[in-house]
C-alpha cells in the first residue's frame, strides 16, 4: 500500500478525486495534471511557432524507447498505432496463416479482442474458442487446448470484466514450445501491472494509452517480438523502406503518429515511474483485497481471480439493475456497468476511505430494502460459487 504522504501527493495530480469517487478507471483514467500541462506546452508551440515540428518527431523517437524500456523490449520493437483495437487487427492481419491453422481465444474477452480474430474463419482458419477464464480450473482448461499446436494465440493480460490476470509467462512458454505466435492485448495491465513482453515470450502485444497509462485516447503501442521478419502488415510493400529492416516494428506505422498524445505520454511515464509500476500494482491489489473483506461483510460477493497472481485492479460486484446505478450515483461513485453487475476498477489514486465509502452506499441501500442482491450471492463469499453460477 503506498504511504499516506504519497498518496496525497498523487491525489492532488488527480483533481477529479476532489469531488468524486472514482472507480472506472478500467473504462478510462482522468487526466493528471502533469499530463494536461504537457499537453498544453505542446499546443502553445503549434500555436505560436506552428512547430517545432523536428523537435515533436525527435520527441516520438525518444519517447518510443521509453515505452519499449517500460514493458521490457527495444525500441525497434514499437510502432505506434491508433489504439488497442487498432494494433490488434494489425496483429492478426500480418501473421501468416494458412487454412486449415487453429487460433485460440479466450471467448469471453473483450469483444473487440475476439473480433480482431474470428474474421480469419471465413480464410479457414479454425477458430476455437474455450473460456471464460476467471479462475485456475479455467485456465488449465485453457492451457490444456495447447495441445492442438494452434497457429497463434490470442487473449487479454487481465480481462476487462472480472479483471481476471491470465499467466502469460506460462502460456508464452507453452506457444513458444510449439512454435505458435502469442498475441496479448495488456490494454488493462499497461501502467498498473508489471509487463515483461520478453520474459513472458510474447510474439506481438497492443495496449492503448487511456487507461494505466493516463494519457487521452487516440494513442496505441504495438509490439512485434524481434525475429519475425514473416509478420509484415498488409499495407507493406516491396519498396516500403521499413520492410526492408524486418526486425523493425515501425513497419506498422503509416504517417505521423498522434503528437499531442505522445507528449502526454511521455509525462505520464514520467509521473507513473516516480510512483513505481510494483508500488501501484501492490497498492491496486491491496484495495481490491480490501474491497473484498468490506463486500463479504455485507454479503457480496467479489468476482475476480481467486489468487492473488491472478488478480488485477478491476473486480465485479453483483449488483444489478436501475436502481443499484442510481443509488451509487447518487453517494458520488463512479464505475461501469458490465456483465449485470458494477465493475470497480482502482487506480494509484484510490484509498481505502473511499473504499470505505462504496461499502457504506451499499450497506445502507440494503438495510433501506430499496435494493436486493441476487439470490447466488447471498451465502458466503467464495469468489469460484459466483463465477460458476453464471451459465
């Protein structure tokens, strides 16, 4: 858990935590003010100068190699892309399949995840789906369809709902073993969680900015493992000069990167590695921990992952309907609605208070009658009953 004195002082970068609890930090984090200054010296210059436009391209290459530092590769290894989405349709559109190969999903991920791949059924490719993962039977269960050597592998770090954290070193091994690509979108893990694209054997990985990265939308991060000169984009050609240095990810690129959202990111690694990546993720994962003890005192059941190597920032309150939204509106939090239920999402600037303050909405909504928990979460506060009660 970060100090009491950090805390503050990464709170006053964060102005919204002055007027709200906010716990939707999965969906998008708000602008620290770093970044927003950031942002502001970089429209003064286009403002003013029009410019320097050498200056923000030197600033793209620099910041490239601290993006590459930052998940453990080299900056040949990035191209900059649009956002997560956008790098993970490039993913797939530039692994040489054949008919007749397999790719493995996580079918319960995030939709735009699946759809980046099962487009490649109709080229006939299998396209096999096993999940949802949100616990270690699932991903034995997953682990174990490795089996059918597929092709490539896709699927989340953490899933964007139960913030279930898949093992990718594990699973990096295992596809590295049987000569498959592994493709991870670390949309919701960047910034929060350790990420070693290189220890976990990761062929290729996308990841926007918005989220651990706290930049605004409109930025993504591609990384293409050194080595795989076969993995070109389909907009490559024979003359194009990046596909003449096939260890260079740039070859993803077309035009200028989003400038104003380079700079803002280049703020934000300044901001976040102050903090330090380990202190965030033990200050995310003591929330969602504690979260869990104020939940089961009341009754509620957190869905997440059932280890703490599993777990991530984002966790799954059953509480569903209107009347739910309303109600924690109305006390001044803020979340997302996924899955029938409320997904709290923590960031480095949450604390226990406002924990503290979501479980005294909850108790009150409860003792008040005005809302009801659903009928398989109203015994014991085992995270697996939950999981396996939904069909």
């Amino acid at each position: 858990m970060l100090s009491t004195a950090n805390l503050a002082t990464i709170r006053r970068a964060f102005p919204i935590t002055g007027h709200a609890v906010y716990f939707d930090s999965a969906r998008h984090t708000p602008l620290a003010t770093p970044v927003r200054r950031a942002l502001e010296r970089f429209f003064i210059d286009s403002e003013t100068h029009a410019g320097p436009k050498a200056q923000w391209l030197d600033k793209v290459e620099i910041v490239r190699e601290r993006i590459a530092r930052f998940i453990c590769a080299r900056a040949d290894d990035i191209a900059f892309m649009k956002n997560t989405s956008d790098g993970l349709l490039s993913a797939a559109l530039a692994i040489p399949f054949r008919a007749g190969d397999t790719v493995l999903l996580n079918g319960d991920d995030h939709p735009n995840t699946l759809r980046a791949f099962r487009h490649l059924a109709s080229n006939g490719i299998a396209v096999r789906e096993v999940g949802p993962l949100c616990g270690v039977r699932d991903a034995d269960a997953f682990f174990a369809q490795l089996d059918v050597r597929p092709r490539a592998v896709a699927l989340s770090h953490v899933s964007f709902d139960r913030g279930y954290r898949s093992d990718i070193a594990k699973i990096g091994r295992a596809c590295a073993q049987a000569g498959g690509y592994f493709v991870v979108d670390a949309i919701q893990s960047a910034g929060v969680l350790p990420l070693d694209v290189a220890a976990a054997n990761v062929s290729l990985a996308a990841f926007g900015c918005s989220k651990g990265l706290l930049c605004p939308p409109g930025l993504g991060v591609l990384y293409c493992r050194p080595g795989q000169p076969e993995v070109l984009p389909c907009h490559a050609t024979s003359d194009d000069r990046h596909a003449q240095a096939p260890d260079n990810a740039r070859r993803f690129e077309l035009g200028l990167s989003n400038l104003p959202a380079i700079h803002a990111l280049d703020a934000a690694l300044d901001f976040i590695e102050t903090v330090g990546v380990s202190e965030i993720a033990d200050h995310v994962l003591d929330l969602s921990d504690y979260l869990r003890e104020r939940m089961a005192a009341l009754g509620v059941v957190v869905q997440r992952g059932s280890t703490r190597e599993t777990r991530s920032h984002i966790n799954l309150l059953p509480l569903s309907g209107e009347a739910w939204s309303q109600h924690l509106v109305s006390h001044g939090i803020r979340f997302s609605v996924e899955r029938d239920g409320m997904r709290i999402s923590f960031a480095m600037f949450n604390t226990r208070d406002e924990v503290d303050r979501l479980a005294e909405a909850v108790r009150t909504a409860l003792r008040a009658g005005a809302t009801t928990l659903p009928e398989e979460v109203r015994d014991g506060n085992d995270d697996r009953k939950y999981a396996e009660s939904r069909p």
